[in-house]
C-alpha cells in the first residue's frame, strides 16, 4: 500500500512545466525586430540608432548570477527564496533566448529545488534612471523575460516528493511568472545632446607707453542653446545585440513603457517568414555596435543637425562693452616759434562709451572620415569708440574735442566635437563637448578725419589704434560630464502595506549601479557614433548616490583637465598699437584768432605773468609775416594783454614792443622781411 501510494505521488508532479506557449513568445520579439527593420529602412539615415551588444547584456547576466530575492506567498504564507545561480543568452536574428539556473528555498520548511528556466527577452520600453549625479538625463531600455518552460532539477524517487511539491508550488502559484513580470534587465544611454554658450567673459589690454594704460571690457554672447533629443521608436535583435532606431527633435518626449500582448494564435508559415526575413535583413545593423552601448547619429540626420546648427550659428555674436578705462591712448610734446611749448594727447574718458561686436557668419561644414565633423567659421569684429582730443599750448586751460574711432577685422576659426577621459578617485570620468580653434582679430581702427582745434590753430591728422583680440582662447565649457555611477531599480520591493494584502510581493528589490569604464565619438560608415562601457553591479539594497562634495569635486576635475586638454594655441597677442602722425600747427592769422578768442583760458593758465610776456615776444618776433588780418589781431593780443594786466610793467613793456613790431610791419617792409626769418621751425619733440 505503502508503495502504492508512493507511486500516485510520484506521478502527481510533471518532469517540465510549460508557462507560455514558444511560438507566441518569439513571436513578440520577431514582430518588435520587423517594425524596427522597418522603421530603419524608412529613416534612411534620418534618425539614430542605440546598439546595445550583447556584452552588455552578458555583464547583466554575470552580475545576477548569485542574487538572491525572496518572493512573499499570502496564500502560503511562506517566503520563497530564489537564488541565480547562472544566467545564459543567446543572441539570434529577431530574437534573445536566456536560461537561468535557479534554486528556490523554502523559508519555513527549509526545502530546496533546482529550477532551469527558459524563454524569451522582449522589449518593454524605456524608462528615465536616477541621474541626479549626472548633467543630463539617463534613459534605459527595459527588456523583460517570458519564461516558455520550467524543468525542476530533482532526484526523481519518493524521498524528494518534498521537493517536488515545493517546486509545483513556485511554478503553479505564479511565483515566477510573477517575478519575471516585475523584473527587468535595463541598459542605460543617454538621450540628450546639447550646446550652448552664455556666460560672460572680462577681457583686459594694455596700452601706451611701456603698457602703461589698462581697459578691461566685457563680452558677452548673445543666448545661444543648441538641444537634440533621442526617442526610441522599435528594436531589432540582431546576433550582436539589440538595436534601438529613435527619431531625432529638439524637444525630450518622456520615456514611457511598451505594453507586451501575447498572440492569440501563432501559425507556423508566419513565424517562418518572420524568422526568414529578420535574418535576411538585420546584417545591415552590424556597422552599429562599439563596446557596450554606441549611439550613432544617421548621416542624413547628422547633415541636417549640422545645417540647423550652422543656422543657429549664423545668428551669432558676441557684444563687447567697456568696463573701465585708465591711462592715455598717446601723450606727445611740440614746439612752436609763436605758442611756444605745448602737448596733445588723446584719451577715452569714460570706459562705457567703448562699444564692439563679434558676429559669427554661417559656417560650412567639413566632414572628415578620419578626424571626424567640423565647422568653418566666418568670424569678424568691429569697434567704435568716442576719442577725446586734448591740444594744449601750456599757457592755459587748452582747448579739446572728441573724434569718432572705428575699425574692423575678420578671420576664420574651425570648430569640431571632442572627447576626453580621466581617471578620477578610482573612477574613470568622460568629458566632451564643441571645441574652437584660437584666432586673432587684429581690429584695425581709424578716426573718422582729420580734427581741427580751435578754429584751425592746429589739425590733428587721422590716427588710429590696432586692437588684438583673440577669439577661442579659451575652452568653450563641456557639454557633457559622466562619471558617477549611474543607479537603477531592476526588481522593485513591496511597499509594506501592500504585503499585507497582495497575493504575491516581492520582500527585498534588486538594484544594478553602472559605472562607466571607457568612452569615445568617432566618425563610422553610418553617421557619427558615442559609445561607452560599462561595469555593473548588483545588490538588494539601493546603491548610496555620491555626496555633493564628492559631486562638485568631480566637476570641477572635469572641467579642468578639459580646459587642459582642449585649450588650443593662439597667436601672441599684441599690446594695443597706437599710431599717430605729425601735428601741423595752423598759419599764423589763425594762431592769433585762437589767442584772441582763448584769451580767458590764457590767463587761467599756469597763472605767471612772465609766460604771458614770452608769448607776446614771440608774436612780435613773428610780426614781419602777418597780413592785414594778422596784425590786427595781433594788436588786439597786446591790448588785451595789457587790459588783463594793468599794473605789469613787463606786460605793458612787451605789449608796447608789440604794437610797434606790427605798425613797422606796415611802414618799413625791410625790417619786416628780416623778423621773419627770425621765426624758428615748428616742430614735435
């Protein structure tokens, strides 16, 4: 009876359990690589294309072989433990076949079974990751598993009947299709490429003699944000992988999860045909996959990213304003026979009314198969700036006015896409973003004519300055910084309150954090290609984000080696270069005119008597020259001379020689002629 009944049991539990028919579940995976195919096809390049290899998906596999996650059954009320003990993929065209080897422990009665587990990786969707440590979202693909088959691993006999029992329970209460249901095996990249320029800049330049004078001036660029973001549209599982074709657009469309529905019916010539043409076609995906994850930018895409960004670019400028200003642009000396000693010099007085611009025309685009993408970029400058003038004899306040200066210049820079990494406190950190070659824009400014002085006593010739600014020197800020690990919930755990009342919960999660390893952008075959690598980890508790300390440590790491790396070299830039020709002191009538009307700056001047008894004697030295007109108002300098200074016997004495000189001049041409030549020449010193 014994034996009997030992029978009946052993009959009672089956050698393999089929939870989903093979043909449905393959199915699914050779429908999502069809619309993939087709969706690639159609984009002719006009689109990107994730390519997660399999190595990627081998790391998943190697990091869950030895967890462990604990099921919570109510309508048991026992808790079942289920450890990986290996995990197996295969790659083929329009599907991935995985085995795992499980065991399944009973925690109340301490019972045990092995478990081979076979069936399907479909994709699921994708999801936005836990990228706070990052400077721009992180994406995964979602894959989940439809388990086909089950086969226990027991020692067929009466003794194990134990054993089996606990097995048909994991299998037949839905433990693991419940399980799979809630796991998901991900594969992160990033979706987002940006661009942009903003934050201001001080430049500083000196001028004069020995660099003496300072301006320092601020550019500003005009806003400019460039944003691409990938969405991902179907896969296609290939021999080397899983390729994802996304759509390109400026704006992030939220990752969302793809619903997977088993089909009623599989007839056997249509999972034929899927089969045949999924292999037929996916070959043309190979050229996609680098290292675990590459994101490639299809060549018509990539031309028409680099068209928009050319745009984008043409529209482009960078404002320069004064912010302040000290020094003279030139200080010079002259002699002359009749207002004796003097200066002229030139300044800026107030740094805000220097004004500039940079304006970036529309670039070309080079694209070299070898050293990758770059742009061409028409870059020019102009520069305006109010001068004030300052003539000054030293015999009075002196007389001044402003004079417009303006120039310009061009140059052509080239800019490209570069990539660096650094290992950084026992991680390896990944920088890129757009690089600019250094150029000098030697801005060539001039003033708008010639600048009389009062009313023509002297003409201050055109006079320019040349003004060197470099343009890229130094680095643009990177637009992309990866290096912190990157964490993600793989098998989410029950709330508390829900283990209560689900039929089924989960006990304790599964959690992977990514840590990237390698990283590099080249040109390929198909476009332009990201790819990256990565280690990964797993454990039942979540993984500790980096502290902000650790965060802005990082960064700032970052973003000195890329300073380091990509700074280009310029050319020397020179010290601002003023030229100025001679002075040209006007004829003598109107020398006189200006004393005349000068008069009161004159006598406000240094304030001693003697320089204005100089001044007379050097204009009746000159008396043997004047014309009618010159005389006269010669004659009106020593009357008001001696009005201005009535008790000065050595003014009165001058203004009387003075007026003699000028009535001889009228009555005696000999000695006219002969205080003519007694002029000395005028001239700089």
């Amino acid at each position: 009876m014994a034996a009997a009944g030992g029978a009946t049991l052993y009959t009672t539990y089956q050698r393999e359990y089929i939870l989903t028919e093979t043909a449905k579940a393959e199915f699914v995976g050779l429908q999502q690589s069809l619309h993939g195919l087709q969706n690639f096809t159609q984009s002719s390049g006009d689109g990107a294309f994730i390519a997660l290899d399999k190595s990627m998906f081998d790391k998943m596999g190697a990091a869950l072989t030895g967890q462990t996650v604990t099921v919570h059954s109510k309508e048991l009320d026992d808790d079942i433990r289920l450890t990986v003990r290996s995990v197996t993929l295969r790659t083929e065209p329009g599907r991935m076949v995985a085995r795992l080897d499980l065991t399944a422990a009973d925690t109340k009665r301490g019972l045990a079974a092995g478990l081979d587990v076979e069936g399907f990786l479909i994709y699921a969707g994708t999801t936005e990751e836990n990228s706070v440590a990052q400077d721009s979202p992180t994406d995964a693909a979602n894959f989940k598993f439809i388990p086909v088959k089950v086969a226990p691993q027991l020692q067929y006999g009466f003794l194990n009947l134990r054993g089996r029992q606990l097995t048909s329970e994991t299998i037949t209460a839905g433990t693991l299709s419940f399980l799979f249901d809630k796991l998901a095996l991900k594969a992160t990249y990033r979706p987002h490429f940006s661009f942009s320029v903003g934050s201001p800049e001080t430049i500083t330049q000196h001028f004069g003699d020995n660099n003496s004078g300072t301006v320092e001036l601020t550019a500003m660029p005009s806003p400019f944000h460039f944003d691409q973001w990938l969405t991902v549209v179907a896969p296609v599982f290939t021999p080397k992988g899983v390729v994802l074709t996304a759509t390109l657009a400026p704006t992030r469309q939220a990752p969302s999860a793809v619903g997977v529905a088993l089909p009623d019916k599989v007839n056997a010539d249509d999972l034929s045909r899927a089969r045949q043409e999924v292999q037929a076609k996916a070959g043309v995906l190979d050229g996609l996959f680098s290292r675990d994850v590459a994101v490639t930018i299809g060549r018509t895409a990539f031309t028409k990213l680099t068209d928009q960004l050319a745009n984008t670019l043409a529209g482009f400028s960078i404002s320069v304003q004064g912010k302040a200003i000290s020094g003279r642009l030139f200080d010079k000396k002259w002699r002359d026979n009749i207002l004796g000693e003097g200066g002229v010099f030139a300044e800026i007085r107030d740094a805000g009314w220097i004004k500039g611009r940079v304006n970036f025309a529309k670039p070309s685009v080079v694209l070299d198969q070898a050293q990758g993408p770059s742009l061409s970029l028409p870059v020019s400058a102009s520069f305006i700036a109010p001068v004030h003038v300052h003539f000054d004899p030293l015999i009075g306040g002196g007389i001044g006015t402003s004079i417009g200066m303006q120039g310009s210049a061009s140059t052509t820079l080239r800019a490209w896409f570069g990539t660096t990494k650094f290992p950084f406190e026992g991680r390896t950190v990944a920088v890129a973003g757009p690089v600019m070659s250094c150029g000098l824009l030697d801005i060539d400014a001039r003033t708008d004519g010639k600048l009389k002085i009062g009313d023509g006593v002297a003409t201050v010739p055109q006079f320019g300055a040349k003004v060197g600014v470099l343009v890229g020197s130094k680095p643009l800020a990177p637009s992309f910084i990866a290096g912190a690990p990157i964490t993600m919930t793989i098998l989410p755990p029950a709330k508390q309150d829900e283990r209560s009342t689900a039929r089924l919960s989960v006990v304790d999660g599964l959690y992977a954090s990514l840590s990237l390893d390698d990283f590099a952008a080249e040109p390929s075959s198909d476009g332009y290609r990201l790819s990256s690598s990565f280690s990964v980890v797993l454990g039942n508790h979540p993984f500790q984000q980096p502290s902000s300390e650790y965060m802005e440590r990082m960064r700032k790491a970052a973003i000195d080696h890329w300073n380091a790396t990509m700074r280009q070299s310029c050319p020397n830039l020179p010290s601002i270069r003023i030229e100025v020709g001679d002075l040209e002191i006007g004829p003598n009538g109107e020398i006189m005119k200006f004393l005349r009307n000068a008069w009161n700056d004159i006598t406000k001047g240094p304030g001693k008597n003697n320089e204005v008894v100089k001044l007379l004697g050097r204009i009746q030295a000159a008396a043997g020259s004047y014309d009618e007109a010159t005389k006269k108002a010669a004659n009106d300098v020593g009357d008001m001379a001696r009005r201005a200074f009535p008790t000065d016997s050595g003014i009165g004495h001058a203004a009387g020689e003075l007026g003699k000189s000028v009535t001889i001049a009228v009555t005696n041409p000999v000695a006219a002629v002969t205080g003519f030549f007694r002029q000395a020449g005028r001239l700089w010193r």
